[in-house]
C-alpha cells in the first residue's frame, strides 16, 4: 500500500541550527502538509502545498519556516535558527484531493513522524 | 468554540468488546470531511476512517465505523471486538472548505483507549 515516507525518523540538533526534514508523500496525490505535535499535546496544523506554492499556513510558520518542493517526488521542510520549543513531532501528509466531500480522495494520509529534539 | 471536540480523555474497554470513542465538530461550511486518526505509543498517525459531510450512508472500515449524526453534528467511532492492539490515542479531526482544496485538517484533543485483557 502506498504511504508517506519521512526521513528523519530522529534529529536531535543544538539551538540555533538549520533543519531540513524531508518527505516523499504518496506519488498520485497533489496536497501536501506539514503538521506538528508537541509532546503530549494536539496536533497542530503548519502548512498546505498546493500546485508549488503555500495553499495555506497557520500563525506557527512564520519566517523561521520554509518549504519547497525542490523535484517531482521531495516535500521538505526548513526550520531555521531552532529554538527549543520547536522540539515535537513533525508530521508530513498528504491527498489526492479530488471530489467533492464524499468519498475517499479527500483522505489525507500521514508519514511516521519525525521526532525533532532541540537542545 | 473548539472546532472539533473530544470529550473522554480516556477510555477502558475489556478485550472483544465493542468501544464508542465520541467526537462533536463545529462548522458552518456545508462541504467538510471527518477523519478519525489512531497515534500508538510509537508516535505514528495511523488513518482508520473517512466521512465526507455529502455522503449518505455512515463509513466502515473493517472493526471500525462511525456513527455520523449530521444533525447533531456528531462522528462518533465505533470499534468492534476491541483487541489488546488497538491501545493507543486516538484523534477525530475536520477538514472544511470546497472540493480540491488543500485546507487544513482541525484535530480534537484525543482519547487515549486502553484494552484490558
């Protein structure tokens, strides 16, 4: 079955530092995101991607995030200058997005996460 | 108002019993999909089912279904015969907007479920 695959699985990085987390979402679908979860807390929206370009971002991505889509298959994401509260769980995701609101083209599916540790 | 509220922040349910896990939303949009996620310990957001606000009949996924009640705007799961596996958090979540739209997903606050043997 296809899936969203994330690598990092596990980065720990020093305050201050650049990270990129890369993710090959499922290869028919059009949407991609980038959600987070803090430990123990919900789950958080960050970004949409739509047809290489941000669709959507929530007051979190600020300058300090980017994304890109540098070839036909990576979705990455770039936090710049880590701080320790952007210690969490990164999740990229993806959907076909297609139809109206029946049926499963709007499933958005998940990668396993990338555990991001800032120290 | 929460978006998506979740109400139990755990639940026990003996092993092959059946389990109702209860997810409200709150939307003014006509067009929106409900999306029930499973988050074992190991961290990972497993997808279990889908409801798209158009659809007539109520979604089911093999032990899972959910009980949409539009009206009362209520998309409760239901696991059937619970197993010592299914131990995890689980997330109801909320995508509105139009069709092909990339909005995003809402999620509750989760309901973590314990399976007793």
């Amino acid at each position: 079955e296809p899936e969203v695959t994330q690598t990092p699985s596990h980065q720990v990085t020093q305050m201050g530092q650049e990270v990129i987390l890369r993710c090959v979402p499922i290869s028919n679908h059009l949407y991609f995101y980038w959600y987070r979860q803090i430990l123990g807390q919900k789950v958080e929206f960050l970004v949409s991607f739509y047809n290489n370009e941000i669709s959507e971002k929530s007051e979190i991505f600020d300058d300090q995030f980017s994304v890109e889509r540098p070839d036909g298959s990576n979705f990455t994401l770039k936090i710049r200058s880590t701080k320790l509260e952007d210690s969490a769980m990164y999740f990229c995701a993806s959907s076909a997005g297609t139809g109206r609101y029946s049926g499963s083209g709007n499933t958005i599916y998940f990668g396993e996460g990338s555990w991001l540790t800032v120290v | 108002a929460q978006k998506i509220t979740q109400t139990q922040p755990g639940m026990f349910v003996q092993e092959k019993e059946a389990v109702t896990l209860d997810c409200t939303y709150d939307t003014s949009d006509p067009s929106y999909g409900l999306f029930w996620y499973k988050q074992p310990s190991s961290g990972e957001m497993i997808f279990l089912i889908y409801q798209g606000s158009y659809d007539q009949q109520n979604a089911t996924e093999g032990r899972y279904s959910l009980n949409f009640q539009k009206a009362r705007k209520s998309a409760n799961l239901v696991i059937s015969a619970s197993q010592l596996g299914d131990s995890a958090m689980y997330f109801c979540a909320m995508r509105e907007g139009q069709r092909g739209s990339a909005r995003q997903l809402t999620f509750g606050s989760g309901t973590q479920l314990t399976v007793l043997p």
